[in-house]
C-alpha cells in the first residue's frame, strides 16, 4: 500500500503540475519514479498473492481431506453393518 499511495501521490503531482514539467522538461525523470514505485508495489503485490494463493490452497486441502476421511468412514461402518443404509434394491425384495 504504501508504494501505490506513493506512485499515486507522484501521479497528482505530476498531472497537477503538467504545465511546470513540461516547461522544466522533466517528464521523463517524473515517469520513471512513478515505473519504480509501481513496480515496487507489483513485486509486493506478488509476493502476497503467492502467500494467499498457499492459504487458500492448503484450506481447500484440508476441507477435501476431510471430505475423504468422512466418506470412507461412512462406508466402513455400512460394510460392517453399523449404519442405517438399506439399499433400494433390498428394500424391493422385502
């Protein structure tokens, strides 16, 4: 954040003042110190999105993990005839 109020506080600036910099000729000098803060806040913005990326990741992991580990209790207890589950075809024959 603090990169992106920086470039965008030099982008004001600039726009604001556009007469001065054109007359001073310093257009260039401006737009590469809003280059350097913008690609200081993309290499920040990309070391996050990895860090969120993970975290999500390994939520969905463990939720998925779960899943799995629920599903193949509930059918151990059915095979060892513990659960209530009465398939439709048993339920025909009766």
């Amino acid at each position: 954040m603090k990169f992106v109020a920086q470039g965008s506080g030099l982008a004001e600036e600039a726009i604001s003042t556009i007469r001065t910099a054109q007359a001073f000729g310093v257009q260039n000098i401006l737009s590469e110190l809003y280059d350097k803060s913008i690609e200081f806040s993309r290499v920040a913005d990309s070391k996050a999105s990895i860090y969120q990326g993970g975290g999500v990741g390994l939520i969905f992991f463990v939720v998925f993990i779960l899943y799995a580990l629920a599903f193949e209790f509930g059918t151990t207890l059915i095979n060892d005839g513990h659960g209530q589950f009465q398939s439709s075809v048993s339920r025909l024959h009766d």
